[in-house]
C-alpha cells in the first residue's frame, strides 16, 4: 500500500508539473497625471498555443486599483457578433477573381495557401479584398498550433468582474478595413501572401518577444511590415492609436481609473500609445 501511495504521490506532482503554465512579463505602463489620474497599459497577444501565466504582481495591482477595463473590442469572446459584422462588409458584386488582384508571383503562394488552409480556390473571389486576406490569414492560423481562446484579451476579460470599455468594437473595427482604398487593400492581401513561407517562424519569435515585454523588437517587426506601405501604416496603426488616445484621455477627465489591454504592436516604437501619451505630457512609467 506504502509503495501504492508514493506511485499515486509521484503520478499527481508529475501532472502538476506538466501543466504549470508558463509565465510571461509582456509591456506594462503606469499613466499618471497631474491631477491623481490614473491609467493602465497591457500588451496583449491575440492568439497563443497554450494558456499562459500573464498575472505578475504589478498587473495584478493595476487590476486591483481600475475600475474599468479598455478592450479593443468590448465583447471580446463573443465570435457571432463578429462573424455578423464582417458579413455585413465583406462581400460586393463585381469583383475581380482573387488571383487577379495579387501580383503575378504570387499567384502560386496564393494557392498552396488557400489549400494549407481548407480553402477552395475560388471560394474567396466573392469577398472585397481587405476581407479575403484576413480569411486567408484565419484560416492559414487555424491550421497552425496557436488558439484565440488562449489570447491575452479574452483572458483580461474573463478576469475582469467589474464594467468595461472598447476603444473600437468588431463593426468600427472592420470597417476600418473596409474603408481602405483598393491599392492599399491589395498590398495587405499581398503582405498575407508574401509571409507565408516565414508566417510561423515570425509568429514564433513575435510571441517569444511578447513574453519578455521585448518591445524593440516588437516594434521593429511593425515598421518592416509596414516599410514600403506608410499608408496602410497610418490607416491601420497610427490613425488608431491617435484615435485611442483622444479617448483614453477622455476617460481620465472624467474620473476613471482604465486597465487598458491592446495589441503589443499598438503600445511599441514612436507610434505607440506610451510615447504618443508621454508626447502630450502624460507621465508614462514602464512597470514591466
């Protein structure tokens, strides 16, 4: 019986131990005032391929001390409201078939990837083109090992028990995607096409520098992704954390205390929400 016990012992530290999650130390900030005011900033990732520990004692803190949660969409978890926002968008008549509406030499990587990705060739000629690419950019991270409902946001969220905020919701969201002119829609499909080859190498190291707060890096990946379409880069980064900031200071004129949690790309480099705020006199302390 003895020798039974210390086998049950050993098999039960052996699970404990193999179902540890990791911990991570992604970007915090402190935003404080002249006036007492108080903000939070959170780098999230939105998708990850186990849950991870993300709740250091200074998030924690920050948590314990806001009294609003900031999401970039409110109802984070919710997939059908979603999915309704982006029917809503994404389709037109008339449309080019998909294959036309990237460059010739990627016309190849476009296929094998729509069939990485269980998609029919030719199932996404109906849909505007901001919107096949991020179908194909779906699809292409359903087939890897990374699940949204490990994300950083959806965690924030499920933590969270008091009221909270979105900076954008789904709809306002995509139809930021919806408003770009053509050219710039084609050069995201082609970016989406183009990174295939590197897609899980890269997402590797984004997700490796998301867990140390590795922000230099962060933001170094941004600008490349963006180095030869600055209008893309205004319209789907710069725009909207322009945007945010107005908000959050809206927020902090009124009294409250927001735990903000984004995507780490929208806090690194001189775009970023800390330096953009820290730009209108705002104290910004790093915390982690």
């Amino acid at each position: 019986m003895f020798n039974r016990f210390v086998f049950i012992l050993m098999f039960l530290l052996a699970l404990a131990g193999c179902s540890r999650r990791e911990d991570v130390h992604p970007g915090f900030w402190l935003v404080e005032g002249p006036k007492g005011e108080k903000a939070w900033l959170l780098g999230t990732i939105h998708a990850l391929p186990e849950p991870v520990n993300w709740r250091s004692a200074q998030v924690d803190a920050g948590l314990n001390e806001a009294d609003l949660l900031v999401l970039e969409v409110a109802d984070i978890t919710n997939d059908a409201k979603t999915a309704k926002a982006f029917a809503a968008l994404a389709q037109s008549p008339g449309l080019p078939p998909l294959e036309q509406r990237v460059a010739g030499a990627l016309r190849d990587e476009l296929a094998d990837e729509m069939k990485q990705g269980g998609l029919k060739y030719g199932s996404l000629d109906p849909y505007e083109t901001w919107a096949a690419a991020l179908m194909l950019q779906q699809a292409m991270a359903g087939s890897s090992e990374n699940d949204s409902g490990n994300g950083i946001d959806r965690a924030v969220a499920k933590a969270w028990t008091g009221p909270v905020a979105e900076f954008e919701g789904a709809a306002a969201q995509l139809a930021i995607f919806d408003r770009l002119p053509e050219p710039q829609q084609r050069a995201l499909l082609g970016a989406v096409v183009a990174e295939g080859p590197k897609r899980d190498e890269q997402r590797r190291a984004l997700q490796q520098a998301w867990a140390r707060g590795d922000m230099d890096l962060i933001a170094r990946v941004t600008d490349e992704d963006f180095g030869q379409e600055p209008a893309l880069r205004e319209a789907l980064l710069v725009a909207r954390n322009r945007a945010w900031v107005g908000q959050l200071e809206t927020m902090l004129a009124r009294g409250s205390r927001p735990f903000v949690a984004v995507g780490a790309a929208h806090l690194a480099g001189r775009d970023g929400l800390p330096a953009m705020l820290a730009g209108k006199g705002w104290k910004v302390t790093r915390l982690q």
